[in-house]
C-alpha cells in the first residue's frame, strides 16, 4: 500500500509514517515549516518530504490518501484554499481517511492497547511504560508524540508474539476536520491512564465538562476485563469516572490511593495501597514525574509486571528529547529545552529544575506561547503564577493578538517580552551570568533558539555577568 500524509511533521503522524513504512509500507507526505526531531526522524527511515501542500501532488496516485489534523477547509484572504491539495482529493473523490483511523485499523487491531491519556505528561509516561515493559522482555510496539531517549525512535511496531502490546500517547485533540471526536476514542484501548485532566485546547473545546465528555467517551471503549487507572488528586477525572465505568480502576497519586509514593522525586518508595514494593532512583526531577511513574507503574501491572521490576527499569529512564534535554552548556550556563506550553505545564517543569539547583543559581526562562489556546490567550492571566519560581522569564510574543508586557507586568521588571527572536536571544545573553540554566519552553521549533543562544553566549563579547 502507498499512503501519503498530509502533515507529515506532527509528533502523531510522523509516528503514523514511521510505524506505516516498517509494516512494509510505501509512505511519502507532505508538510510547511518542518523541524527537528520529527524531521530527522522521518528522513532517517528514508521518507521522502514535500514542501507544501499543493495539488500537483495528486501526481503521486497513492491508494489512500491520511490527512492530519493540521489540515483544514480553512481560506487565505484573497479567497484560495489554504490546502489545494485537499481541495483536490475531495474534488477526486479519492480516498481518504484520518491517522488515528488507519492506525485503529491497520496497526492496533488484535493488540493490547495501553493508552495514556491526559492534559499534561502522556509523551512521559508513555515513553516510561514502554520502556517498562522493554525491560521486562515483552517487546511491545508504541507511538509516542516525542522520541524517547531510550529507543531512539518515537515508534514500533513490536514484536508478534500470541499477545502483542502496544502503547499509545492517547491525545484529546480532535481526529480531523472531518472528524471531530478526539483521537483517542479510535484506539479501544485494554489499559488506559487517565493522568490528569484541566482545561486546555480552547480553539476546540468551550469549557473543561466539553473536554471531560470526551474522556468518558475514551472510558466508555474500555472493556470489562480492561483497567483504568487514574489520578486520585484530580476532582475532573472523578468526575469522570462518575458519569459510569465499567472496568477495574486502580487510582494513584493520594494518599490512600491503590498507587502511592513515599519520598523526594528522585529518590522514592513505591506503595501499593500503603504496602512498599519497589524503590524508584533516577535523575529525572519534579513531582509531575514521579506522579507519571505510578501510573506507568500501575498500567504495567496490568499486563502482568510486578511494580519492583518497573521501578528496576524505571532506574534506567534516560526521558524524553525536548523534555528537560540539555542542549549545551556554554561558560558554565547551561541551555535546556522543554515542550512546556501550559500554563501547569510550565510551573511543574520550572518547579522539577528548581529543586536540582543549588542556593543561588538562578532560572532564566524563555518561552512563546505557540498552543492554539496560549495564541488565543486564554490563560494569559496564569503566566506569572506558572514563573513564580523563575528569577528572569523572556516571553516571544510574536504572532500574538494580546499583550504579553501587560499579561506579565505582574512580574514587573523580571520579566522582559521581545517580538522576535534575535531580539529575545541577544536579551538573554546580556543577562545570563555563570551557573544560570536557561529554560526554553515551547511547542514548536521556537525559531532554532536553542542554537542561537549557545552561540551568543560564546562570544566573548557577551558578558557572563
């Protein structure tokens, strides 16, 4: 089968034409402003990439045609589609059908399906149960909307063996611009996580009850000898589960949880409902990532791994590139990169570096807001509260419809906004002093900063304050 993508550079549907070409597949696809680590990624498999999307590429006749949610009816101001291509295909009537679909029906069936489901931390702790389940000689296949640093890849297919896994980032954004349920609800998991659930993705959803229907819809396919296990902290995902629930359900998280923890992020105890049984010791930070290893703890045991062994293995988690990746250190100032765009998601990650620094090292934070519900401004009042524990934050407000200065004046002079990024990065250098770690957050490329930064900071020009 020859499937072309459209969107190509997404997290899921570069994982879709990964997992697609080792099937045996012919892939090629077709993208705009691509970047690293999908690209690479993609390239790497030998994927051929098109610029673009123009109809000229109904050329390539392949036998169906996977459309990414980046791909929209949408018009540009002088009245011509702003996807030709997909103009074209339904002009055609060509087939076509969603990456969540295909996947569902080319990949997931006859698999035990392990989906990771929440606002904030699937890439994480998708990326930690597979690994988990690695480590205990299972072999499963996984998508992951990142590449996790101990496989290298953010797919597989996995070893056919009588009862194949696969662990899936379960995400609620919706399917396609033809289908507007949420991506998760086509991959009828046996395992799922509910990890947390706040409001987020305002361009589709009205309110937090809009997103909570679609996770009940995703608890719904659960069938009754299947597990869900959930965040016992959050009031959004009980009410969740109170709208009916037909599985087993493992909680962890609180204190009286099926799944607990008893000391410091890096160092801890594992409880299971209060009874000790498993140490977890690695260099990650942050109590987000010890939340995400009792869940990933609790879904292995699902599958029949007792929770001492996926704390063994959780030992040797190297995490995930673009989640706390350290891109280089330049004078003693270290540049890390984050795929942080939430306002919750921002403070945990600050919070999880915080408590790696010694007294008196500082956090420079330089970030965009780049999700679809940060350019909308949705939660540009939670900004200063999310870089509380920042001594300086540096806000790219390029591109935005709100006035950034004025969503942080609360910050008052720690906080500085540039509208692009030489600006923003020649900022940032001039305040960076020895032993500062410079935090970039984003969701997108953020316009290669991380490489900039560390070149203008090797320049003895540049002052190390």
């Amino acid at each position: 089968m020859h499937i072309h993508i459209l969107g190509i550079c997404g997290t899921f549907m570069g994982g879709v034409a990964a997992l697609a070409r080792e099937a045996g597949h012919k892939v090629t696809g077709c993208d705009a402003g691509v970047y690293p680590p999908m690209s690479d990624q993609l390239r790497a498999l030998g994927i051929d990439l098109i610029e673009g999307f123009d109809a000229d590429q109904m050329a390539l006749k392949p036998d169906v045609w996977v459309v990414g949610n980046v791909v929209s009816r949408a018009r540009k101001p002088d009245g011509s589609p702003k996807f030709p291509l997909m103009e074209a295909i339904l002009d055609a009537g060509a087939p076509y059908t969603s990456g969540p679909q295909w996947l569902a029906e080319n990949v997931l069936q006859g698999r035990h399906v392990l989906a990771v489901a929440g606002t904030h931390g699937k890439t994480t702790t998708t990326s930690m149960l597979a690994w988990i389940l690695e480590s205990a000689g299972l072999q499963p296949g996984f998508l992951v909307g990142g590449v996790p640093e101990n496989f290298g890849v953010s797919a597989r297919l996995g070893a056919d063996t009588p009862r194949p896994l696969f662990v899936i980032e379960a995400d609620e954004y919706d399917t396609a611009f033809f289908d507007k349920r949420s991506k998760f609800v086509h991959y009828r998991p046996r395992t799922a996580i509910l990890n947390n659930l706040e409001f987020d993705h305002a361009d589709i959803f009205e309110n937090l009850a809009a997103i909570e229907r679609q996770f009940h819809h995703l608890v719904r396919t659960v069938p009754p000898s299947g597990r869900v296990v959930v965040n016992g902290l959050e009031e959004s995902l009980a009410r969740v589960l109170h709208q009916g629930c037909w599985s087993e359900v493992r909680s962890f998280g609180s204190a009286v949880s099926d799944y607990s923890s008893s000391g410091e992020p890096g160092d801890f105890e594992i409880l299971q409902q209060g009874r000790p049984v498993g140490r977890v010791q690695w260099a990650l930070g942050g109590v987000h990532n010890q939340l995400n290893a009792l869940a990933a703890i609790a879904a292995a045991e699902h599958v029949g791994v007792a929770p001492a062994d996926a704390a063994r293995a959780l030992g040797q988690f190297q995490n995930v590139k673009r989640r706390m990746e350290l891109r280089g250190m330049v004078r003693g100032i270290a540049v890390y990169d984050d795929f942080a765009h939430h306002p919750t998601a921002i403070r945990t990650t600050v919070d999880g570096l915080r408590r790696q620094l010694q007294p008196g090292q500082r956090i420079l934070a330089v970030f965009e807001p780049r999700s679809n519900t940060m350019k909308l401004g949705t939660m540009k009042s939670q900004l200063p509260w999310s870089l509380e524990q920042t001594d300086l934050a540096f806000c790219h407000s390029g591109g935005l419809d709100w006035d950034a200065r004025e969503a942080l004046a609360p910050m008052g002079a720690r906080a500085q906004v540039a509208g692009d990024i030489d600006t923003l990065v020649r900022a940032v250098a001039a305040a960076a002093r020895e032993g500062d770690r410079i935090l970039c957050m984003s969701n997108g490329g953020f316009g290669g900063i991380h490489a900039k930064l560390l070149a203008a900071l090797a320049k003895p020009s540049t002052p190390a304050n």
